[in-house]
C-alpha cells in the first residue's frame, strides 16, 4: 500500500441578501434548483413563500456559505 497524503482547509464567506428574494435566486442558479426543480408546481411555491416569510420575519440580510474542503492523494 502506498503513504496517502491528506489535507484540508476551511474558508468562511457569507452572501449578502439586498432583499429576501435575493436568497430564491440563489437557489434557483445553483446546485439546489435539481430538488426544488422534482417539486410540482404547488410545493415550490409553497417552499418558496414559507422561507421569504422567515427570512423576513427574522431580518435576515445574509446567508453563511462556510466551506471545507479536503484533498487527499495517494
């Protein structure tokens, strides 16, 4: 067996919401829009709606995107 070398790091980040609707274009361009894409078309709404009204009621006004990344080469 060969020696495996393994690392990683983390990076912090946040996305700045101008508007709750900010955050439904974020989901629609990136890599979750595959799951709200299997909804029908009352779920998404339904999905969408519920979670404008959190972001709303709760003043949120950014998202975290914290990331951890590995790299492992054998």
């Amino acid at each position: 067996m060969g020696q495996i070398m393994f690392g990683y790091f983390a990076e912090t980040d946040s996305h700045h919401l101008a508007s709750p609707e900010d955050w439904w274009t974020m989901v629609m361009g990136g890599g979750t829009r595959g799951t709200i894409d299997k909804l029908d078309p009352v779920d998404r709404e339904q999905v969408k709606s519920l979670c404008l009204e959190f972001l709303t009621a709760n003043h949120i006004r950014a998202l975290d995107s914290d990331v951890l990344y590995a790299i492992a080469r054998k």
